[in-house]
C-alpha cells in the first residue's frame, strides 16, 4: 500500500515536472532566431523535439499567457523546491552522525514528514498551473494536451517497470531460503 502511494507520488511529480519542463520554454517571440517549425535545429547539437507550445500550436497571445504563467508557477515552486533540498540535506547530515540508529531515526522521522507535506505542496502548485494553462488551451488543443500527457505516462510506465523491484526482492528471498 505504502509503496503504491509511493510510486504513485513519484509517477505524478516526474509527469508533472516534464510537463512544467515542456512548458518552462520561453515564447517563440522572445527568442531571437528560433525556428517555429516542428524540429528546431541548432549548429552542433542534435536536433531537439518540438516544444508544447509548438505541439499544442499555440497563438503567440496563448504563447504569452503560458509563459506568465510558467514563471508565476516557478516563482512559487521556488521557495518550496529550496526547502525540500533544505530537509534532504538534514537528513543527510543526520545519516552521517555519530548517533546510534535509533536516535537517527527519531531526528529523521518529522523530517520525512516535512518532506512529504512539501512535496504535496509541489504537486498543488503544479495541478494549480496545469489547471490555468488548460484554460487557455482550446478545445483542440486541449484533446492534444490530453493525447499528450497519455503518451508520457505510457513512456514513463515503459520505462520504469514495477516488476523490477519485485524480481529485487524474489532474489532476496530466495538467497535468505538457502
């Protein structure tokens, strides 16, 4: 159970973030010599996929309001992304102490806890900006964000296959049988 909320926490917060990544791109217009076609190429480097924005084939009025919102959501994530790097470094430095395990457990337990409630509070702020860019979108473009954000959580379940950890812990229990 705990590892299911667990998975389900991670899965959304990388879902969340690539999306937030796909929308952190400035506009097209505030860019000097950015190509708006599908594949954007830039001298040694390989070709990059198209933006959301690109995708979702935003109106440069659309462009400007993801934008703002973009940064207004960074400017808010900011300060609780500073806090949970804040919490893991404590947690850390406890790991690395001298006290016995269960004195580290004691000073790690509300740490955890303070982790958790930040990371609920990362997740509020990314479906609170999700929520405002889809209220931009149109109803095309909205069935295209759908169809968007279906394709990475397939790609992410590909690529991160749960059976991994069971085949883990099949081979622990057998090595402790023998």
């Amino acid at each position: 159970m705990k590892k299911s909320f667990v998975l389900a926490a991670i899965a959304t917060m990388i879902l969340s973030q690539s999306i937030s990544y796909a929308l952190t791109t400035p506009p097209a217009d505030t860019q000097p010599n950015v190509k708006t076609e599908q594949t954007k190429v830039c001298p040694g480097k390989k070709p990059q996929r198209p933006n959301l924005d690109d995708k979702l084939n935003l109106t440069e009025e659309q462009r400007r309001k993801a934008h703002d919102i973009r940064m207004k959501g960074h400017e808010k994530i900011k300060p609780v992304f500073e806090q949970i790097k804040a919490k893991k470094q404590e947690i850390k430095e406890i790991k690395m102490s001298n006290l016995s395990e269960e004195k580290k457990q004691k000073k790690i337990e509300p740490l955890k806890n303070d982790l958790r409630k930040l990371k609920t509070e990362v997740r509020k702020i990314h479906e609170e900006n999700m929520k405002e860019f889809e209220a931009i979108l149109t109803p095309e473009q909205k069935a295209e964000f759908e169809k968007i954000k279906q394709q990475g959580r397939e790609n992410f379940k590909k690529h991160h296959k749960r059976h991994h950890h069971n085949h883990m812990k099949k081979d622990f229990n057998e090595s402790v049988k023998k």
